[in-house]
C-alpha cells in the first residue's frame, strides 16, 4: 500500500488527534486507476463536494490529485485508490471547530479481479443486520462504516459473494458494498437511498444511462425478478446468480449497465 499526501499530514503522518480517526468525521471515496488515470473522476469529486459540503467541511485543493497518484503508481498495472478527506484536526468533544484545516491523503493498493465460486455470477446472502435511517448523512459516502463492517461480519463463507441489507421496515437498501439493480415486472429498478444508504458513482451512470425506476423496494419483491445485479465504482457491474436458493437467469440489461460504464471509461469484471 502507498500513502500519498495531499493536505494536513505532516512528515506523511496522520495526528491521532485527527477528527476522521476520533469521530468518523470525515468522506472518502473508492476509485479505479487503469490506463494511467480515474476513469471517473469527476463523478467522484462531484460526490466528495456534496458530502464535505454536507458536513461543513472545507474541501482542500485536489487539482493535483491525479498527477500525485501517477508519480506513486506504477506504470502497468491497475489499482484502487481510496481517497479520504477529513475535517482535521480538532480538540477533544463533538463540537466542530471553526478554524479547523481539512486532512486529505490517498491510498492506493493494487487491484485484483474477485473470482466467484458460482461461475454464472455473484452468490448473496440477506443480512441480518438493519441499516437505520439517517437523512442527514443518506446518500454521501461518510467515514463511519460500522454497519457495513457489522454486517460483513455475519459470514465466513468463501462461496458467499455479498451480503444484501434491509433497512428496519424490510425495504432492500444495498448491499455491503455495491449497489443493488434487479429487473422487476420488465423495469428496471434501485432502492431508494434517501433515507439511508450510499449514492452509489457507478450507481448513479447507470441511472443516467438507462430507464430506471427509482423507489422503495420490499425485499420479497426480488422474488419475482428476472434478472439482478450490483454496481461499484472499482468492480464496474457485477451479476448476481443467486440470492440464497433463489437463481436468476443473466440477461442484456445487466451487459448494458456494464457499456453505459465502458463509455465512461470503466471496464468491470465480465457480465456473462
């Protein structure tokens, strides 16, 4: 792993005394590097603005941000870059401090294909955890992660793939860490995450892209879909073959999904 300063770290060393350790008080994004670039870059920026701008926090200057993980990134090779923006650091206590001069750093570790156990696709699980509602933070990719880890917790089964989350009145939210799509009476449909979830980037092209219906969805109504997959900005379009015992066939919308993001410079991992 290589740690590439941006703002707020000295000697290229994060002060534990830094919000985003203490209080979770801080964003970050996921990215692709392939090709020598952020194929979707200005969609994660656009989505860093709106969660810093959420929470108050003064974003520092990222211009530099793409050349900065090209001088510490080999040349051949994918990665993943996780970029976090902090509020800083501050003194002990809840309260925001005012003056307080953002912390920005990227990670970035090399990227590798997950090879599944089913060859048709993705194998999931229903967690039992809920995700609470939060308007306030729905939608932004804040630090705080606990759920998800909480809820990734739940299985050690290599021949499980991902886990699907609820939200407390049964209404499917995501997964841990993509984005849920399922054809359902020949529309295309993604919960909604209004309420609680994150705004997936890739979530978000595929919205643009195709005709989709955007809605609360009651997890027994997977049961009558014909066709699901899930989206993450790193892993592109990922089709699920089964949910517990329940298979589903692979179909076009999927493989379009997975073009919509091609033309943006992502290629994911096959869409049979």
């Amino acid at each position: 792993m290589t740690l590439v300063p941006i703002a707020g770290l000295i000697d290229g060393r994060l002060d534990p005394r830094d919000r985003g350790v203490a209080y979770g008080d801080g964003v970050f994004e996921t990215m692709r590097w392939t090709g020598g670039r952020i194929p979707l870059l200005q969609w994660h920026l656009a989505r860093l603005a709106g969660g810093v701008g959420r929470l108050g926090i003064r974003l520092p200057d990222l211009s530099g941000l793409e050349a900065a993980i090209a001088d510490a990134t080999p040349v051949a090779g994918d990665a993943v870059v996780r970029l976090v923006v902090t509020r800083g650091v501050g003194p002990r206590g809840y309260a925001p401090p005012r003056d307080a001069l953002a912390t920005a750093f990227a990670l970035i570790e090399p990227w590798l294909p997950r090879r599944t156990a089913d060859p048709e696709g993705l194998v999931l699980r229903w967690c039992q955890l809920r995700l609470a509602p939060q308007p306030a933070l729905a939608g932004i990719k804040h630090l705080n992660r606990l759920e998800q880890v909480l809820a990734r917790a739940e299985w050690d089964d290599p021949t499980i793939d991902e886990g699907l989350l609820c939200d407390p009145s049964g209404h499917v939210v995501c997964a841990t860490a993509a984005n849920l799509f399922a054809v359902i009476d020949g529309r295309l449909v993604t919960p909604d995450v209004s309420r609680v979830g994150v705004a997936g980037v890739a979530r978000a092209i595929v919205r643009d892209a195709l005709d989709v219906e955007v809605r609360s969805l009651p997890s027994a109504e997977l049961d009558r879909a014909t066709e699901v997959f899930l989206t993450n900005a790193v892993r592109g379009v990922m089709r699920v073959a089964r949910i517990d015992a329940r298979r589903f066939a692979p179909g076009p919308v999927a493989r379009a999904a997975a073009e919509a993001l091609a033309r943006n410079g992502l290629v994911g991992e096959a869409v049979r």
